[in-house]
C-alpha cells in the first residue's frame, strides 16, 4: 500500500461518524424508479437487541449518528421500540428517520417520545393523480398530513426529499420550492439513481443537479447557505425564503467526503450504494461476540471505496439497502 492510500484510509476512518440502518426491505408504495417491493415480503431481519448491538460497536470507532430507514420504517411495529433503543443508548449523537410520511399521522406523537429528533420526508410529488401513478397509492393527503403534524411537534429538523424525474415531476420543481417556503422546510432535490446497467427509465428521465440549478435561477436567486448535517447536499436560500437542497448522487464525485455505512435490514453492512461489496455481521451477532463485531465493522471502514471509478449503477434493490 503506498502512503498516499494509507493516509486516504486513515482520512475515511476519520471521516465517517454516520450509519444508516434499514430496518425493513417491505414498503406500502410501489414508486417506478425503486423496484417494486412486496410489502408482506421481508426475510430474516434483525431484531431490536441485534440492531442495538451493531450501533453499541459501532460508537467506539467513531460512529455516533443514525438513521433508521427501509424500505417503509414504520411498516414494522416494534420500530418505534428500535428508535427508543438507539436514542437511549450513551454515545449516541444523533438518531433521525427517512420516512415516505403515509403513516405519520397515527404514529408522529409516539416517534417524538420514542426520543426521534430529525425526519426526512420523500415526497415526489404534490399532484394527486401523479402520486397515484408514481406511487400506486392514492396516500398523498396522508403524507401532506404527516408533514402538517411533525411541524406541530416541532422536530429539531423536517426536510422532504424530492427525487426529480424529467418525464414525471421535473415541471413541479417551482411548485416544491413554494412548499418550502409556504411551510418553512428544506426540500432536497435528488438526482435519479440509476438501478441496473440497462436502465432505460434512468436514461429517459436523468435530470442532473447542474439542471436542477439552472431551472431554478430561471425564476429565483440563489444563495448558497452552510446547513448542519448537510452530508453531500448543497443548500440554497431563494429569494421568496425557500431553502432548496441539491444531492448530485449520480454527476458529481463526493466520495472523499463521504461520511456514511449502511446496515441492511437482513445485517449486511454496504460500503457504498455503488459497490457490491458487503460484510455480512449475523454470524458476529448469532455468535454475540461485540469483539468480532467491531472488528467486521472496522473492517467494513477500511474497505470503504474512494472513489466511484468503475462504478455507474446502484448495487442492489433501493429498498433493501435503505437509500
């Protein structure tokens, strides 16, 4: 190894403080761009005390905040169980969730006394016909009233998550960044991602940041503003107030900056959504051996990739490996 490569190693270890845990691959939307899922259809997940374990060897490297995601988080009953756990737990920085906000209304009251502070809301669109269409679901009202609600319990910080697709939403990008200023939320817009090497839909409807931001300087000043906890997004203050999140996941390399792991739902940690490579904790977790489990999670951080090269599709189903 030269000593370049060993200070880049040395620099990802430092670097990385967050991980994103997927606690279930079954969701009760059907979105294109995220290949379908059954929502009655799980596998062997990892139960709370097993989910605990991993973030209790994860603190001692350096990895202090979390996210619990899916597939649709809230779809597993003991998830708030699974948030009140990490909350609690000494060390913890930081415990947030990404949700698609369907089933925040009958559970945003019990996330807060759960210890939850941040939320991330994806919402693709705001016209009905289009989230039935998008989605198969007619849920948008539910998910509008999700975003109501969690402002009332006034979390720490509520961003929505808008993934751009040219030939679905790419013409609500005004429209979202009035909701941002209407209801005082950040909104990110995400580039596509692409699924597979033959991904058509992808190449049909790849909109990349740089668009993004010149579609919105047709109508808007743009002032690049500091977030805290951004990780690779871009933020901008418009002119009307809004603050617009930009996330080139695709057209720009971030990869050196990169701050996170990720936990599947089934106990594989995933080095990068670009990579096939995974280290597979279960046999650590079985076993309850917290030594093995540091070192497989410290292994998993010295393999971590430094960069995209050879890399241009998502490894992996969207919904199995939490985003």
């Amino acid at each position: 190894m030269t000593h370049s490569a060993h200070v880049d190693i040395i620099f990802i270890m430092n670097n990385i403080n967050y991980l994103r845990v997927s606690i279930t691959s079954a969701c009760n939307l059907f979105c294109k761009y995220c290949i379908k899922s059954d929502s009655k259809r799980n596998g062997a997940i990892l139960s709370p005390d097993e989910i605990l374990s991993v973030v209790r060897a994860c603190i001692p490297l350096g990895i202090n905040r979390f996210r619990v995601t899916g597939g649709e988080p809230l779809l597993r009953k003991d998830c708030l169980e699974i948030i009140q756990k990490i909350s609690s737990e000494p060390g913890v920085a930081d415990i947030s969730l990404t949700t698609n906000g369907t089933l925040l209304p009958c559970r945003i009251k019990d996330l807060k006394i759960a210890g939850l502070k941040r939320l991330n809301i994806s919402l693709d669109t705001l016209s009905k016909e289009k989230f039935r269409a998008l989605t198969g679901r007619d849920l948008l009202n539910d998910v509008l009233s999700g975003i109501t609600l969690a402002k009332s319990e006034n979390f720490s910080d509520i961003k929505i998550n808008t993934v751009l697709i040219k030939n679905i939403n790419l013409d609500e990008i005004h429209n979202f960044t009035e909701f941002s200023s209407k209801f005082a939320v950040p909104v990110r817009f995400i580039e596509l991602m692409p699924s597979g090497q033959e991904d058509e839909y992808f190449k049909e409807n790849f909109v990349s940041a740089n668009n993004i931001k010149n579609l919105l300087l047709k109508k808007y000043t743009l002032s690049e503003i500091t977030q805290s906890g951004s990780g690779p997004a871009r933020y901008y203050k418009t002119n009307t107030g809004a603050v617009i999140g930009i996330i080139a996941s695709v057209s720009e390399e971030f990869c050196g900056s990169c701050n996170r792991l990720r936990l599947s739902s089934s106990g594989k940690m995933r080095l990068c959504l670009f990579s096939k490579n995974k280290i597979d904790l279960k046999p650590a977790l079985k076993e309850k051996k917290f030594t093995s489990l540091t070192g497989l999670i410290e292994k998993a951080l010295r393999l971590k990739p430094l960069n995209k090269k050879n890399k241009s599709f998502i490894c992996g189903r969207m919904s199995e490996i939490g985003g």
